[in-house]
C-alpha cells in the first residue's frame, strides 16, 4: 500500500465519522416556485419517507401551502416555516403575513433577512431585527441570512460585513435567547448562479462567524448557534462542504424543489 492509499483510507474514515455523527438541518427554501400540483405530490413524496433520526429537514414554501404542508405533514419528521414575516400580530399591513397566522398554521421556522429580500425589497437591518424579536417572542426559530455581495468578497470587507449584518440583526435578542436562533451564511454571489464557495471559503468564513459569536456572545452561547451555509448547495458538492469546520447544515434553493433531491441529500448527510 502506498502513501496515497493510506492517506485515502484515512480520509475515508474521517468522512465517515463526521457524516455519522454529525446532525445536520437541510432547509429548503422554496422562494416563489412551484404549481399546487406539485406541491402535493413533494408532500406525497416526503410525508411517509424514513429520514432517520440525525438530520432535521426544513422546508419554506410559498405562504398559500402553508394549508397542504399542515394537512400533509400532520404526523410526519419534516417540518416546515415561512419564507419572511411581519413583525405585528395583525393590523392595516398589506400584503403582509403575521406571525400569528404562520404559527396558527405550523410554522416552525421563519427565514429572515434573506439577501433577496435585503437587496430587491430594501429590508434593513432594523426591520430584520424586529423580525427576530418578534419570532423568538413566539416561539418560531428565525433563520438569519447574512451574506456578502462580490464587490465585498473582492475587497476583503466581507468579514466587516458579515459582522455588522449579525450584530444589528441580534440587537433585539438578548442572553439565553439566542439559543433559539439559527444563522445562515449565503454569499450573494453564489446565490442561484450555480458557483459555490468552496469548501475552503465556507470553512474560512464559518470559522470566522465563529469566532464573532463567541467574542461577541459568550462561550457557551456563541459556541452553540447553528450556522447554515447556502448557496448552489447540491448532492454533487454537498458531502464536501458538510466536511467543513462549523457548517451545521444548509439553506438549499433550487435544489430542494424536488423531493428525491432533498432525500438524497439526506442521504448522504446520513452517509448511507
Ligand atoms: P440556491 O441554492 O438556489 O443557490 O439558493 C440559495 C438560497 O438563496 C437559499 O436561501
């Protein structure tokens, strides 16, 4: 046996033991797609699947199957959220969805400070912040998006970035509440273009959250808050990127329109 025999054979076993140890959230962030019809056979599809007990699946689909995924998913593991909400109870807020109605109907999870709400909606920090005070008020776990632009990442601000993105997005959180808060690392420019962050850029920039959430929040806090990396996630680079120090999961697009994809990726977040 030679040197890279051996040394194959020891990263086999590494990968090995971080797939079956490691839990993972695979969240699904629908955006503005998919017909009735298909919604009802994905649901058909993942209500009775096995995913095991490791990883927890996610989903946020467009608000109207909100009604489906409460129907569908009565007694299944997969749960479900919104893809952004409104920081009031109810009210003259058109076009809005409250918190209230996403709970009343299942909602677990909200997604908040997406980059495409941040950038074609104007959402600010402010208003990101009311989002996150709001659903840990109501027991819904915000998934916080953070993220840097190209023009960022070229110049080297994007830690600077990252860092005032979450510090004002937590402003209104405080103590033992962020144990109930997740953070999702998506670089802009990898956003639905199809060109990933490499394994060693999401290690690179995960580490850095990282630490910024230790220094920032404690220990014992910050060393715990889930840290999500999205961006062109998909099963043919999903297995690298789950090596990566700090990812505890992915906020996945495009890809997790199809339900055989999101089993798939279960599966080899699983390492079956
Ligand atoms: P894609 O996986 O399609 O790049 O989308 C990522 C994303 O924006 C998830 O919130």
């Amino acid at each position: 046996m030679d040197k890279r025999d051996i040394e194959e054979i020891v990263r086999n076993e590494i990968v090995k033991s971080v797939l079956d140890s490691q839990e993972f959230i695979i969240a699904g962030n629908w955006k503005m797609n998919k017909s009735k019809q298909e919604v009802i056979s994905f649901l058909d599809d993942v209500a009775n699947h096995d995913f095991g007990d490791k990883n927890k699946i996610i989903i946020a689909p467009p608000n109207p199957y909100l009604y489906l995924f409460e129907e569908k998913l009565r007694y299944s593991k997969v749960l479900y959220g919104v893809q952004n909400l409104f920081p009031k109870e109810s009210g003259a807020f058109t076009g809005e969805l409250s918190y209230a109605v996403a709970k009343e109907f299942g909602a677990k999870y909200a997604i908040i400070g997406h980059s495409e709400r941040r950038t074609l909606f104007d959402e600010c920090d402010i208003l990101v912040s009311k989002k996150v005070r709001i659903c840990v008020q109501n027991q819904i776990i915000p998934i916080l998006c953070i993220g840097e632009n190209l023009d960022q990442r070229r110049s080297g601000d994007y830690r600077q970035h990252l860092s005032n993105q979450i510090r004002e997005g937590l402003i209104r959180i405080s103590g033992n509440e962020l144990q109930d808060v997740i953070i999702a690392y998506e670089p802009i420019w990898a956003i639905g273009t199809g060109e990933t962050a490499s394994p060693a850029q999401v290690e690179e920039t995960h580490m850095f959250i990282r630490e910024f959430l230790v220094n920032e929040y404690g220990n014992d806090l910050g060393k715990d808050i889930p840290l999500l990396y999205g961006g062109s996630v998909k099963p043919s680079n999903v297995k690298e990127l789950a090596l990566a120090q700090s990812v505890s999961g992915f906020l996945i697009g495009g890809a997790s329109l199809e339900a055989s994809t999101i089993i798939e990726i279960n599966d080899i977040l699983s390492n079956k």
